[in-house]
C-alpha cells in the first residue's frame, strides 16, 4: 500500500488544456549554451531526461527563435533556432525518451526583439526604433513595417507546428522581455498606426500571434503563453495592464496557460542573487490569478524547498510551481520530497554560479552539485559500489573534504575526516557573516547531514599531524586542508614589487581577520581590494553595518567587480553607496606609511594620500595551505589533494574534485 505523500498539492494531477500533467512542478526555461548547430542534441537530452529521472511533471525548453531576425546573443551555433524542418528529427528523439518518464515536454518559441547581440549585419526587429536597456547590447532596432509583422506572425504558427509535430505537448509564446514586449510596454513602444498608442493597439500583435498559433495547433497540444507581469521600469509595463491583457486571453479561449514572471533585460529578476528574497516573484501570479479563474497560472522565483512551494499552491497563488536553479542544486528534488525525504534535497542557496557560467556561454554548472552538465557522466544512477572497501582518511572539513567524503562513503568506503577546528563547514564558516549570505551555509549544512546519515567518523577539534596520519595506516589519505589569506598587495602594474611597502604594520589586518574578529579595528579604514568577489564585497559590508568610514582602493572599475557575472552587483553597489562607501576606482596603493595610505591612479599615474587611516584591511588572494601534503608525500602509498590547498579557487572548484576523487577511489 502506497503512502500517503506529506505534500498533497504538489502531488496531484493538473489538466492543462488537452493534456494533464502528474504533479505541479516543472522546469521552466532556462538558457544552457550547449547547442549543436542550433539544434537540441544529445546533452540537451542528457540535461532534460535527469530532470524528467527526478520525477518533474514538465518541462519547457529554453527560447527557441522562430524567424532569422530574433538574433541570437550567444556564440554560433549553442542557441536553438527553430527556422525551419530540420530541427524535428531532433524534437522527436527527445521527446520520446523524455515521455518514457510520464513527464510532459513543452517548446517556448520566441522571437528576440530588440534585445540581442551585434553578430552579423542584419537589423534588428521590434516595435519602435529604441534600443535595449541591456548593454552592451544597445543596438537601434528597425521599427518593422506591417508586412514585417505579418511575416513575424506566420513564423511563429510554423514553429509551433514543428513542436508538434517533433512530439512536444504544448507550446509557450515568449511575451517577457522579448518582441511582443516591444508592442505591449508603452515605454517600448512608440508607434502611431494600429499597434502602438492604447492598450488595445499595444495588445493587437500578441493577440494575432495566438490566433495565428492556436489555428494551427490548439486544441491537440497546449498552447500558452510566459507573460511579465511587471517590467520592473518606471512608465514600463505594469502588473494592471498585465491583468488586463491576461483576463483577454482567457476570454479568448486560445490559451490553455500563463506562465508568469518579473523584470526586464537590465534587470536582475530574472536570475536573482541570494539577497533576493524566497518566492519574490509571487505577488505577479497572485495578481493575475485574481482576475484569470479557469486555466491554470504558473509562478516561478526562487522557491527551493517543497513545503514553500506547497504552501503557495494550498494559498491558491498558483497553479504550478517552477523549479530552474532548484532543480539544477538536485534533479530529484520532486521525487525526494515525494517521498519525505525533504533533508537529502540538496536546495539551491542562489549563489548564481549557473548565472555566471551562462554569460560566459559554458554549460551550466551549480556550485554544490557538480554532476550539473555532467548528467551522462555522473548523473542519476551512475555512482557505483567501489569493487575494494577502502579504510579512507581525509584531512579538512571545508566543502572539498565534505564532498569526497560524502561520496567515498555512498560507494562503500569507511571514511574517517578530521577538522581541526571544532565545527565543520571551512572557509563557508566566514563567507556566512557578510550580509545577505546567510544561505551560503546551507551547501555545508546539506554536506554534513550527509555525511552524519553515511556514518562518517568524524573527529573535530584534532589537527591531524603526518605523525597522527601514519598511525592510522589508512589505504588513501586525502588532503582538503585549505589555503590562507595572505597580506603581500601586489602591484598590478609594478612586477618589481613583491608587496606593498607598510603592510606588516599591526593596523593592517586580512579579511579573515575581520570577520573571526581578530582585528582591533579603528573607525576610519582603507579596504584594498583584488578581489572583487563576494570575500572582499562582503567584509567592505560588514564594515560598513558596523558604523566604520570605508574607503576601498581597487584596480577595478567598481566595487565588487566579480559580483556582475552573478547578478549580486545591481544590488550590492546602490546598497553600500547609501551605506557611505568611498570607491577609488582604477587604483593602487603605492605605500602604508603609519596613518598614512598613498595611492596612485593605474591610468594616470596621478598619485593622492588618504590622511588619518586607523585601519587597513587587505583582500588581496591566498595561499596554499599544503604543508601537510607535503610532509606526508612519499610516505603514503595512496595520497591525494584537492581544493584550495591545491590551488586556492572558489568553493565550486573544490566540490567538483571532491566528488571526481570520491568516484574515483
């Protein structure tokens, strides 16, 4: 007898349009950068069949263009283009085996608009001549005559035909941020003739899109539609004319779903950081389902753990719920929370790596589940038995350590780690105390019930000796202990200098030292920053909460320069300019001379003093901490390293060579 599952609405059935989905949560759409010749190929299916392995009800591919005028903004060939027939044979392989699953398979076409790269010499398409807040992509689109809409149309009618005919269950019309949005948003969209002025103009080309679509394929697949119920920008379209628009399409029967999301290109909404908060995205699909009562609403927005996204459908804001980072953190998050087993969910902590890893145009990856873009490698179903049980030590409780014991231990070995200090976790230990990275720690705490469920013997507090080591006489002893800040300052431009003059004075403190509160800090200090990620953006924050006079020297062009590829910048820079920060762009520090600090600027040369400094703090790289490895090298039949003691990186590094040893043993 099956039992009862401790989350009823998630797991019950939904009819969308003709076809009906196993439960509500599905993997919305999401950019992957891993086309073949701008057709979905075999890691596509790779990516979506361990989705569909995990229990997903449904999924929706990532924007698909429907017309060579919506131009890619991606290198040649990773972006999908469904132009023309031969992208079918391809639907058709994925959608068979994704069906094997009982997950249902949707197809999200879209034309790009305005927004898009400079590649190639054909103009762009949208609305009005105006070009993209999204920059560097600022590019002036060509205001597109009548037949140019006409032919926009019928595109999208023949690419949803191909979805149908590839096998795909439904289609969703991209309205958010892309070509209708251009039409719809009146800060968009200037146009004098029937598309542009009134509501109702503005409405008139999304409106012939699903007319042109639901005449093709509605009523045998699921036609719908993503619709942004707020642009986020001022004089944008709003949340009121989003209820309007989609009470219309209700009425029009031409539309089966609305799946809703937030924000606009320049925005960060779309991929928010850690600081944004769980479900932030709600009050879109509460508002639209206020005025939309017979076909389902969708909603999306960082919501990372079942009971979230039940009580949302038991509140009746949505109909679904989408999870795209969540399901990327753990593919068998619904099958886990089906079967209560909500503690082994590995939940996403919005860290953004997948975000940074996307706008460099690289497979997707997460930073504590480094089986992500490796699914036929290291997917569902692949961790095998190790053939010999091996008495396996590890030295390090950080991230790596965690890892390769986490994993050596589900392949049968019987592993002892040691930590010397007396709680695990490492370098994420710090990373917590900068505000709004709180959630950081939960890629350790998951780590650490793991590893206490395996029955790791671990020893805490004990700082293994090579002496300590050796007597163990353990078949493989891996070291994970970790790398140390260092105070030295390079010169970015001086290769003669070995470290800033004055950085042994007792007022110059690392960032470790702050934030283990090692540091007798005054109330004016100088924070010299190459680092530019989130160790020296949240220690500059943490200064800052606590009352002190911050000035940072950096040879970047901003504060917190690293944080732009995670999407943390747009919030991290406006909050610390409010909080008084002091930013010396593009500079160096020549010298600490007592209370002292000179700088120079790296473009000029021009050289300024800051006067009555009581502190400084330095974020300026790490070192190896290998000293053990070392000693043990050539003593040990089986030794290993891995993480920052190998070479000091960013806790994503060390996850994945501690999984990839763990395996390997």
């Amino acid at each position: 007898m099956a039992h009862a599952t401790p989350f009823p609405h998630i797991f019950s059935p939904l009819k969308i349009g003709p076809i009906t989905v196993k439960n509500r949560l599905y993997n919305p759409p999401h950019g992957k950068s891993i086309g073949e010749n701008n057709h979905p190929g075999e890691r596509h299916l790779a990516y979506w069949e361990e989705r569909a392995k995990g229990g997903i009800a449904l999924i929706i591919t990532e924007v698909e263009s429907v017309h060579p005028t919506s131009r890619d903004s991606s290198p040649a060939g990773l972006s999908l283009r469904n132009w023309d027939d031969s992208i079918i044979p391809h639907y058709q392989k994925i959608t068979s085996v994704i069906h094997t699953y009982d997950t249902k398979m949707f197809c999200q076409i879209y034309h790009s608009g305005q927004i898009a790269s400079t590649f190639g010499y054909m103009p762009l398409w949208a609305a009005s001549p105006i070009p993209s807040a999204k920059g560097p992509y600022a590019e002036v689109p060509k205001e597109m005559e009548l037949e140019d809409i006409q032919e926009v149309i019928r595109a999208y009618g023949d690419a949803a035909v191909r979805a149908m005919t590839g096998g795909f269950d439904g289609v969703e019309i991209h309205i958010s941020y892309w070509l209708p949005l251009t039409f719809l948003s009146s800060a968009l969209n200037k146009r004098k003739d029937r598309y542009g002025g009134s509501l109702e103009n503005r409405m008139r080309f999304l409106f012939e899109v699903v007319d042109e679509v639901y005449s093709r394929v509605g009523g045998r697949i699921a036609v719908g539609v993503r619709m942004n119920g707020d642009e986020a920008r001022i004089g944008g379209w709003s949340l009121e004319e989003a209820k309007i628009l989609c009470k219309n399409l209700e009425a029009s029967g031409k539309i089966d779903f609305i799946d809703t999301t937030v924000g606009n290109p320049a925005s960060e909404f779309t991929v928010p950081p850690m600081a944004m908060p769980h479900g932030y995205q709600l009050y879109v699909s509460k508002g639209i389902k206020e005025v939309v009562k017979k076909i389902p609403v969708f909603t999306v927005g960082r919501i990372v753990s079942p009971s979230h996204a039940e009580r949302i459908l038991a509140d009746g804001h949505a109909d679904m719920v989408g999870l795209v980072r969540a399901l990327l953190a753990d593919p068998e998050f619904p099958n886990k929370a089906r079967e209560g087993r909500g503690d082994d969910i590995r939940q996403c902590v919005g860290a953004n790596s997948c975000r940074s890893a996307r706008r460099g145009h690289m497979p997707l990856r997460c930073i504590h589940n480094p089986t992500a873009s490796k699914e036929r490698e290291w997917g569902i179903g692949t961790l095998k038995p190790a053939a010999h049980k091996k008495r396996m030590l590890i030295v390090g409780g950080g991230p790596g350590g965690l890892e390769a014991a986490r994993v050596a231990a589900l392949r049968g070995h019987r592993v002892t780690l040691y930590e010397k200090e007396k709680k695990l976790g490492g370098q994420v230990n710090l990373a917590v105390k900068a505000p709004y990275r709180e959630e950081f720690g939960g890629i350790t705490e998951y780590l650490i019930r793991q590893i206490e469920k395996l029955g790791v013997d671990v020893h805490l507090g004990v700082e293994a000796t090579p002496e300590v080591i050796l007597a163990q006489k353990a078949d493989a002893v891996i070291i994970a202990t970790g790398s140390l800040p260092v105070k030295t300052g390079y010169s970015p431009v001086r290769a003669d200098v070995e470290k800033l003059q004055g950085v042994d004075q007792p007022n110059v403190f690392t960032i470790w030292d702050v934030l283990q509160d090692k540091a007798e800090l005054g109330e004016h200090i100088v924070f010299i920053d190459d680092n530019g990620h989130h160790e020296a953006a949240g220690t500059i924050e943490w200064l800052l909460d606590r009352g002190k006079k911050v000035e940072v020297v950096t040879r970047f062009n901003n504060v917190g320069a690293a944080l732009e590829g995670t999407g943390d910048q747009q919030f991290f820079v406006p909050r610390v300019r409010k909080k008084g920060v002091v930013i010396h762009r593009v500079s160096w520090v020549e010298a600490i001379q007592d209370h002292t600090v000179r700088i120079y600027d790296l473009q000029t040369n021009e050289e300024s003093t800051i006067q009555n400094v009581d502190s400084v703090v330095i974020a300026a790289g790490k070192v190896v901490n290998d000293s053990l490895y070392k000693a043990l090298k050539g003593k040990v039949k089986e030794l290993h390293r891995i993480g920052d003691c190998v070479a000091p990186r960013l806790v994503d590094h060390a996850i994945y060579e501690g999984h990839s040893l763990g395996r390997a043993l």
